[in-house]
C-alpha cells in the first residue's frame, strides 16, 4: 500500500507539470487579445489544462487515502506527509478559484508550484513511523489539515499578487519593487537549488555522523546527508574522510537543518547567476510580457477574496484547534513554542491586511506585496523554524 501510495503521488506530480505547460499555452494564446476577450474566453487549451489538473488532484487524493491506510493515522505527522498535503491542499484551492474566476494564468503559477513543494517533500524521509504518545489524538489531523488548507487558499493570494506585480512594476527603473519582485523569483531559485543539491548527495549516497551535546545537555548522534558547512554544539566527527564543520552553531538549533539551507541558497544563487548570464536579463523581465495582458482589477480582486475565505480557516486550525490540542496534550493553551509564535505572528499579518484593505483602501499594489509577505511568513514558518530552530512543533 505504501509503494501504491508513492506511485500514485509521482502519477499526480507528472500531471501537474503536464497540466502547467497546457495553462502557458492558454496564456499564449491570448496574448493578443484585450482585456475583455481575455477575461470572457476559455481557451481549449486551458480546458485541457483544468482537466489534467482536476485528474491530478484526484490522483493526489489517492496517495493521501492509500498512504492513510497504510499508516493507520492521518499521514501528517513529518515533514514529507504535511508538505505533499499542503501542496495537495493548494491544488485544491486553485480549482476552487479557477471556477470561480476562470483565470487560467494562475495555473502557470500556482502549479510550479505544487510541483516545488511535492519535489522539496520528496528530499525528506518517506518511511511510515508509528505516532509517539502525544500525536495520538484526533486532534492531530483536525488541527494539522485545517491549518494546511487555510494556508494553501490564502497561498493562492500570492500567486494572484505575484502575478500583479509581475506585470506592474516597471522593470525598466531601479527601485525596491524592482528588487523586492526579483528576490521572490530568486527565492525560488533557492528552493530548486535545494531539490538539485539534495537530490545528487542522495545519489552519492552521501552521509557524515556527528556526535554532539543537545540543548539539554546529553550526547547524541546527527546525520548530515550534505557537506558540513556548519556543525552542532560540541561536535564529534564518527565518520571518517568526511568534511569537518567551518563553524559551530548553539544547542538549540539543527545544525544537519541549518547546513541544508546554507547549501540551498549556496546551489541557488549559483543557478539563479547562471539564468542570468545565459538570458542577459532578469527573470522577473523575462515573465512580464506573459501577463501583459492580466486585468489588474481581476488579480486584485482573486488575492483579496483568497485571504478572505483562508484567514478564519487558518483562524481555526492555526489557533483555536490548535490551543484546543495544547491544552490536552500538554495542560496548557500556550507554550510560547516557535512554531506557535509565528502561528500567532501569521494570523496578525493576515488580520492586518484586511484591516488595512476594509479601512484604509489598500487595493492592487499594496495589496498584492501584502499577500506576498503574507506567503513569505507561512514559508518561513514551514522551512526555517521547521528544520533550523528546535521546538515542541519540529517536523522532521
């Protein structure tokens, strides 16, 4: 059941990118119609865009059933399970908004995506591991899918304002919307680099054991699967002809975690220089003429309404249901954990962006780098306090 489960989910990754080449073809396509043309037609193409995408999402709900079952609890519980959920949540909600607005550019987005996050998932452990005591609750799935599923729609806000500022800020002057849209692009970058240097040490079969003194002050053993840059506290190479450490970091951080993300943005900046070197041009400069011709009023109008409809979801699953569980599992509402600190730093960006939206009218570019700074703190909460700060709520 569970090589059905992993089958299942590499027939729903192959789909999407089927699916995203259809959807950038329906972009083509309408390049050279106005606005209203645009809006009011659905190509054949983006049709068959659509489909792939639906028979993927169905194929993805496959894996999650098939790997449920062999589990024997909801496959939440790691690093694997809950990003190759959220990403299935974010299909879900892009069909959701595919039909309600029928903007088949947000599949050219939105897709990549997924993709990247199922590809990213992939670098981690797969094995099904039985529940320690605390996670065996029914409040785990409850809390955990709700919280994902009010992420991915208001996730889909950012696809929307990515898209927005793709096309509106002028690439021709230098300014910090200039910039701030080109680092968007190069953080992606960052993330293929992670794919790209993961996936060739796990070729080579690359591994180093490190002997160190945790945050509690006992021995015990880390595996790095990537060159040590850095190491942990007190650190003791077991493994023979492997690099040693440049540096040492505190007790309470994952060094194996941390040294990863120093290799991803190491493999991504190299990449991202080399699409640079090889187009002479930014990447942020090479999309804007896809969404020339994008209704700006229609962009802004999918990110606000995406925020709307997450952020009381998110509300339950990221705070009530999950204050809920803390006061069962551990006697008491809050911890003051990481990841809870950045839940609750979460929910008050989201309530400020409608506070500044309802009331003081920020509507298209403000909106839009709201909702993008809005999915840079649901990313950082998912990568840097997941796998670089040790907490109650780390994922592995």
């Amino acid at each position: 059941m569970a090589e059905l489960s992993s089958n299942l989910l590499l027939i729903a990754f192959i789909i999407y990118l089927v699916a995203t080449l259809f959807f950038g073809g329906a972009i083509k396509q309408k390049r050279g119609m106005d606005e209203s043309h645009y809006k009011n037609n659905i190509t054949i193409s983006a049709k068959i865009g659509i489909t792939l995408t639906i028979i993927g999402f169905m194929i993805h709900i496959g894996y999650f059933i098939t790997r449920w079952v062999a589990a024997g609890h909801a496959p939440v519980s790691n690093m694997f399970e809950f990003i190759t959920f959220f990403s299935m949540m974010l299909v879900g909600a892009f069909i959701l908004i595919y039909f309600i607005y029928q903007a088949a550019v947000l599949g050219v987005f939105a897709l990549p995506i997924v993709i990247i996050l199922i590809g990213y998932a992939s670098m981690f452990s797969r094995d099904i591991t039985p529940l320690i005591p605390p996670l065996k609750s029914i409040w785990l799935p409850i809390h955990v899918m709700t919280t994902a599923a009010g992420q991915a729609i208001l996730s889909i806000g950012f696809v929307a304002g990515v898209i927005y500022l793709l096309k509106n800020v002028n690439q021709k002057e230098t300014s910090y919307k200039r910039l701030g849209i080109e680092s968007i692009m190069y953080l992606l970058t960052v993330v293929l680099g992670f794919i790209i240097m993961t996936s060739t040490f796990s070729f080579m079969h690359y591994e180093a054991q490190f002997e160190w003194i945790d945050k509690e002050g006992q021995t015990s053993t880390i595996v790095y699967e990537l060159p040590a840059l850095v190491g942990p506290n007190d650190w003791n190479l077991l493994t023979e002809s492997k690099m040693e450490p440049l540096a040492e970091l505190p007790a309470n951080f994952n060094a194996a975690r941390a040294n990863t993300v120093i290799w991803s943005f190491i493999a991504g900046t190299i990449l991202y220089i080399l699409v640079r070197l090889i187009t002479r041009k930014r990447i942020s400069q090479m999309i804007q003429p896809l969404v020339a011709k994008i209704n700006d009023d229609l962009l802004d109008e999918i990110a606000y309404r995406s925020v709307l409809i997450g952020f009381p979801i998110f509300t339950l699953g990221g705070l009530v249901f999950a204050m809920i569980w803390a006061q069962i599992a551990w006697t008491r509402f809050w911890n003051w954990d990481p990841k809870e600190v950045w839940a609750l730093i979460t929910w008050f960006f989201y309530a400020a962006f409608l506070h500044l939206r309802l009331s003081r009218g920020w509507h298209g570019e403000k909106s839009a780098w709201l909702a993008v700074i809005g999915f840079g703190i649901i990313m950082f909460n998912l990568v840097f306090v997941n796998l670089v700060i040790a907490g109650l709520h780390s994922y592995v």
